[in-house]
C-alpha cells in the first residue's frame, strides 16, 4: 500500500470515511409524497402528488390508474404501508 499524494475526493475525510450527511426528519407543511405508476407496453405514465400518505390519497391514485387502463389487468407493487391495505382500499 502507498501512502496517498492528492486530496481525497469530496464526500470523504482524509483517513478514508465516508462523510455522511445530517438526516433531517422533521416533519413539515412543506412535504410532498409522491405516487406512481407505469404502464411497461407503450411508457404511459400516471404521477400523483399528495401531502401526506393515507388511505383517501391512495385511493385517488387507485382512480387515476383504473380510469387510465379502463381494460385489462392492472397489476398493482406496494409495500406494507398500512394505507395500502385499509378496509376502504
């Protein structure tokens, strides 16, 4: 191993960590999540944006996506995210 002649890149301190940066996770007004899907046959694409992640937003999108693919199957990805799954949806 040699010692190292030039400056470390951006990002990372002298001895070689990677410095990380401050996780804010305040909650503000300013907050925007965002939903959407892809139709993979012709790139069609449904985008939506909400101000916070519940079952009302969801279904929504659920409504832009049926009302975009008005025929056919919609196969539907989601995590476990407690709107996901509610009685309503």
């Amino acid at each position: 191993m040699i010692p190292r002649t030039f400056p470390p890149a951006p990002s990372w301190s002298p001895d070689g960590h990677h410095i990380k940066a401050v996780l804010d996770s305040a909650r503000g007004p300013e907050k925007t999540w965002v939903y959407g899907g892809l139709r993979p046959a012709d790139g069609q694409e449904i985008t939506m944006t909400a101000t916070s992640r519940n079952s009302a937003h969801y279904q929504r999108f659920l409504q832009l996506l049926e009302d975009a693919n008005p025929v056919g199957d919609i196969v539907v990805v989601t995590d476990n995210l407690s709107s996901h799954n509610s009685k309503g949806v």
